[in-house]
C-alpha cells in the first residue's frame, strides 16, 4: 500500500492523515514522531524572498539568506542539481538541530546497524526530531552491547517529497559549508539508491566538494578557494588515520580471540587511534570539534562506521567525475548505471570492495532521509 500526500491538503487533514497512517500502517508511533516533526518544520516555512524583503529581518540573517539564495540558483542552473522549491524557504526552528541521529555498532563489528524504513529503504542511522528520545535508545542499545554514537544533525532531505527549507540550525555552518550542505542535500534528491547508505552519501559528499569548489571559483572568492583546498588536505589526512585503524580493527574482530582479549586489543587499536589524531591536530594547529568530544567520551566501532558511510566510497566516486572530465551530466549519468547494478558490484568499483547488503525494505511511505554524522567538517 502506498500513501502519498500533497502540501496542498489542509494542514489539519495533513496532520492526521500522515501521522494516523504511520501507526496504522507500521505498527508502532516512531515514525508518527517523524511525521510530526516533519509537519512543524513544513509549516514554519517562509519563502527566502519575503524573508529577505521583510524590514524585521535582523540585517545579518538577510545577509546570508541572500548568499543561500544565490547559491541555490547556482545548484540548478551549474551543478545540474534539481530546479524545484527546495531550499527556496526558511524555517526557524528554535533549536540547535533538526533532528539526532543514532548510529550503532556491535562491540566487535564496523558494520553499522541498520533500520529500514518506508522509501529510503534501509539506512545506517536512525533519527529523531527530540534529542532525549535518540538518548533513550542509545541507552537501550548500549545495555545490550552496542557501541552507540548520538549526533545532532543541522539538515535532511526528503528526497524531494516536500520543499525542505533551509532550517536555522543549518546556520551554524559558514557560508562555504552552508552552499555545500545544500548541494549535499539536493545531490540526494537527484540520485537515491534505497538499502545503499554508503553509496548515496559518498555521492553527495562528492558533488557537495565538487559543486563547493565550482561555487567558491564561480564567485572569484581566491582566498576562500585556498582555505578551501587547505581543508581538504586536513581532511585527507585526518581519513589517512581513520582506515588504517579501522582496518586494524577489522582484522582483530575476524580473529576469534576471546571476549577479554578482544576487549583489550580493541582499547589499544583506539587510544592509538585518539593519539594519532591529537598529534595531527597538533601539527596542523587545528581542531576537529567532533573528535575531540569522541575521544573525551571514548572512541568506538559506531563513531568509525559513521565517518565511513561518507568517506569510504568518495575516492571512487571521484575517479567517475574525472573519467568523465569533471563534465557533471556525464557524471550523473555513469552514476546512475551504477545504481541500476547490484550493491556487490557498485562497491567493489566504489568503495574497493563489496559490503553486506541489508535487508529490503517495503516500499509503503514517503518520511524523510536524514543526513547522519558529516564527522570531519561537523
């Protein structure tokens, strides 16, 4: 069964009809809880134009509302990215994140967990528009043994199924982050593979990076472009720390050992981790706030499986975008025959090698695709 809503139905109607049918249809009120969160953030929306037009609104929100707006033009009419109402609104939500997501893994395993749900299929995360419910279930899951990782997130897509607005929380960003987490989010709403986390984020991730340094030299911003490029290399080599100890890991889970070995081994593979990446930071004179609480809080196989769902297969994706020589159509188009393969052959081409592939989820409701952890810029 399918259920499809439009924004033209009364707000009343909506409401009932989209949180109703969630419960009904699934069993259970987690995704009523999406659907009415979702519901508040469409109706405080404001179009860009009336904001930016509006003399109430304090002079530097118009400022960078203006920079959205320019950038967003920019995505459809440069990037090839989807010309709809997307990001052509503004919602103030009240709060620092849209949504929290939680990640898990088992104690020896970097294979995240999976929820599946209606249209996105089955995704490495699960979210929740108020924080203590995403606490609860972190607490649950690490009772039974998971490694377990909350993070606010400042923006989702629903792939396209409503005119997302840019949300206030996505402010926290600069402007540079802010432009290349809506190209991010309209990446998604051009090319979606359901049960593929994986590939839909490193593909987002890529056309973010790439549509970013079109922006900043679209703009003639030389001095931007350079801190640009200077992040990319930390983040090279932040990630040139992050695969060796994942592999690490990898290894010694494959081993057998017992429990208390397993345990021990895995603490010194992790505090060598947290080492290695205070010595960068060191060298770098920088600091990755996100890291940095990880490490206070203690490293883990979930906060290593989230930055992998984004970076792992990004190298791959890149490698596309230059056989193609950097044309965007064509890249969208070698994407999209990759799509149509099997997961196990769209990694091995990707990422270096397959991953397991989730089970399938029923295709009955349009929620929403939240972005998860973008661990190196966020």
């Amino acid at each position: 069964m399918v259920l499809m809503l439009t924004e033209r139905q009364s707000d009343g109607a909506a409401r009932a009809a989209l949180t109703g049918a969630l419960c009904l249809l699934l069993g259970g009120c987690y995704l009523m809880q999406a659907a009415s969160g979702e519901y508040r953030l469409l109706k405080a929306r404001v179009p860009l134009d009336s904001v930016i037009s509006d003399p109430h609104t304090p002079p530097a929100l118009r400022v960078r509302l203006t920079e959205v707006r320019a950038a967003r033009e920019f995505a459809s009419q440069q990037l090839g990215l989807p010309d709809n109402r997307s990001y052509r609104s503004y919602a103030d939500i009240g709060r620092p994140f849209v949504v929290w997501n939680v990640v898990a893994a088992p104690e020896f395993s970097l294979q995240p967990k999976r929820w599946c749900f209606p249209v996105a299929g089955c995704v490495a995360y699960r979210g929740y528009f108020h924080e203590r419910r995403a606490r609860e279930l972190a607490l649950e899951l690490e009772a039974r043994g998971f490694d377990v990782v909350v993070e606010g997130v400042p923006a989702y897509s629903t792939l396209g199924r409503f005119a997302d607005p840019v949300i206030s929380s996505m402010l926290r960003y600069d402007d540079d982050e802010l432009a290349a987490t809506i190209f991010h989010e309209l990446a998604h709403q051009l090319i979606y593979v359901k049960n593929d986390s994986e590939f839909n984020e490193a593909f987002a991730t890529t056309v973010e990076e790439e549509g970013l340094a079109r922006w900043l030299e679209h703009q003639g911003a030389a001095e931007r472009i350079e801190r640009f490029r200077t992040e990319q290399q930390r983040e090279t080599a932040l990630l040139a720390l992050l695969r060796p100890a994942r592999a690490r890991l990898a290894a010694l889970y494959e081993t057998g050992a017992a429990v208390a070995e397993l345990r021990e081994r895995k603490r010194q593979i992790l505090a060598a981790l947290a080492a290695d990446i205070g010595a960068l930071e060191r060298r770098q004179g920088v600091h990755y706030p996100v890291y940095d609480e990880w490490i206070a809080t203690g490293l883990n196989n979930a906060q290593l499986a989230a930055v992998a769902t984004y970076y792992d297969c990004v190298p791959g994706f890149k490698r596309l975008l230059a056989a193609g020589n950097g044309e965007l159509p064509r890249f969208y188009a070698a994407v999209r025959e990759l799509a149509r393969e099997g997961r196990a052959a769209r990694h091995a081409q990707l990422c270096g090698a397959a991953t397991p592939a989730p089970s399938a989820a029923p295709a009955v409701l349009s929620v929403t695709e939240p972005s998860s952890t973008r661990g190196l810029r966020r």
